[in-house]
C-alpha cells in the first residue's frame, strides 16, 4: 500500500483514528498501573521543525513550520509512561492545554498527587488552576527578580490582573554556579510550590518528576518517520504513532534489545493492509496482548 493511500485515509477520517490510537496510548499506560491510584506527573511541551511548505494553524509558528506538542507523563518503576497528549493550535492558551491534559489523567481514573511544570507554563492563569493540587513550577527569575537565595511568599505582579485578582505561592530561589569562558559565574533558578517541605526536599522532588519528560521527548522523537506532508492532521497522526512505539517500546526495553523490538514492530506491519481502517485501529492489539506475560517474565 502506498504512503498517499495512508495519508489520505487518514486526511478523510480526521481525528477519529488519532482518538482511537491515543486511547490505546493510554491503555499501554494504564496497563502498566494497574493497581494504582495516585501519580505524579509532568507536564511539557515539545516543539516538531520541519523545512519546507509551511503548515496552517499552527500554534508556536506564524510562518507554519514548526509544531508544539504537549503531553503528560508519570514515571513508574523505572519506565516513562504517557498519559495525556494535546496539540497545541493558534489560540489555545497555556491553562487551557494544562486543563485538557489534567482532564485526560482524570478521566483514567487516576488521582494526581503532584503536578511539575517548566517556567513556559508560569502564568497567573496556570498557577490558580494547579493551585487546587500540590504542585512545584518553575519561574523567570527576570519576572520576579530576586537574584540571590530565596525562601518565603510572593505575589504575581501580572498587569493583566488587579492586585486583589493575583497569586500568592511560596517561592524558592537558589543559585548554581557555572563556569563560562574560565570565569565562575552564578546563575539563578526559581521556583514556585505550595509544598510545605524543606527548601532542599522540594527542588529535588520538582528535578525527580520533572526530568523523565525530557528522555521521553528525545525518544519519541527517535520514533517519528519521515513526511512532507502539509496536512496537520497527518502531522499529528504520526507523532501520536512515534507515542504509541514509545509506549511500547517502555514496557519490552526491560526484556529485549532494540533491534528484537525493531523485528516484532516489521513482524507487526507485515500483516494484511488491505483494509487500513481495522490496520490502523488494531495494530498494536497484539503488543498490547502480550504486555502481561512480559511482565510477569
């Protein structure tokens, strides 16, 4: 089967086979948590470039040629598993992304029991949303320019927002030292948090749940095939495939070695295409199915 046959299967269904493979993103996930009910999660965004036609509706470019993701994640027993995945489109505010993704945890029947987001989320919007859950987000030091240690309350200065419509949140400020051009330089992190733990406990608890997100990203990445396509929902498509083998690839990586998990994804595409519609909607049936006994082994 040809690629534009896929494409344009894919461009005629619209969101319907993306819904369908994020919900079984999510069933990887949920499969590995069975039991649980709490997590801790992080929340970021990625951003897909690409050179050549440009793209409409786009949320991070006005020229179209680039593309931010946002997903959530949990760790759990030493694998990076996603639980929600949003594309962010021309309009969509930062709290706005934040609510979907907190929506799609809830909806898995999950509680959240702490919430970490880098300083791209840092908005007045953002902190009274996560403020109903225990959270660590960063901050622009330059927004609340405190440049030395730090430990004690704040409150947004936002000149959207009159001043009894602003947040207060503790803040932690603290200095890493870096060495640039031979000279020993200081530079400054912030940090805000409704946590009532040591200053010490907080930043390494924000760094313990914040950083898995990162490797995710570079590896879904490492998934993501090759297309000039300028559609967007094509383009969203095979981000959320590069997220399924992610997924998949979290769970066999403990009992095999790439390239085994290379062959079982051809053994997966050598099945019978010529009806896409149940390829798509069933194709990682038979992962999924052995997900138990890899496992238990």
């Amino acid at each position: 089967m040809s690629p534009q046959t896929v494409r344009n299967y894919v461009e005629e269904q619209g969101t319907e086979v993306i819904e369908k493979l994020l919900e079984s993103m999510r069933r990887i996930s949920m499969e590995i948590l069975k039991g649980v009910k709490e997590v801790d999660i992080s929340i970021d965004w990625t951003t897909k470039t690409w050179y050549g036609k440009p793209v409409e509706g786009l949320g991070s470019s006005a020229k179209g040629n680039s593309w931010n993701y946002a997903t959530a994640i949990t760790k759990y027993q030493n694998m990076v598993l996603l639980l929600a995945f949003v594309p962010q489109v021309n309009g969509m505010s930062k709290d706005e992304i934040v609510k979907l993704l907190m929506e799609q945890i809830v909806g898995m029947g999950l509680k959240v029991g702490l919430v970490t987001l880098d300083a791209g989320f840092y908005t007045v919007e953002v902190l009274k949303f996560i403020s109903q859950f225990k959270f660590v987000i960063g901050v622009p030091v330059g927004d609340v320019k405190i440049y030395e240690e730090f430990d004690g309350e704040y409150t947004t200065n936002s000149k959207r927002y009159k001043k009894e419509e602003q947040v207060k949140f503790r803040l932690l400020v603290y200095g890493k030292e870096i060495v640039k051009k031979r000279k020993k330089t200081v530079v400054y992190f912030a940090r805000a948090t409704n946590l009532d733990l040591p200053k010490r406990e907080v930043l390494k608890l924000y760094n313990k749940v914040r950083s898995p997100i990162e490797t995710s990203y570079r590896n879904i990445k490492a998934f993501l095939p090759f297309t000039s396509s300028t559609k967007f929902i094509f383009r969203e498509l095979i981000f959320v495939l590069a997220m399924i083998f992610y997924s998949l690839y979290t769970v066999f990586k403990n009992v095999m070695t790439r390239e085994e998990f290379r062959l079982l994804l051809i053994l997966c595409f050598l099945d019978d295409l010529s009806d896409l519609k149940d390829f798509i909607f069933n194709l990682e049936e038979t992962l999924i199915n052995t997900i138990d006994l890899f496992l238990w082994r």
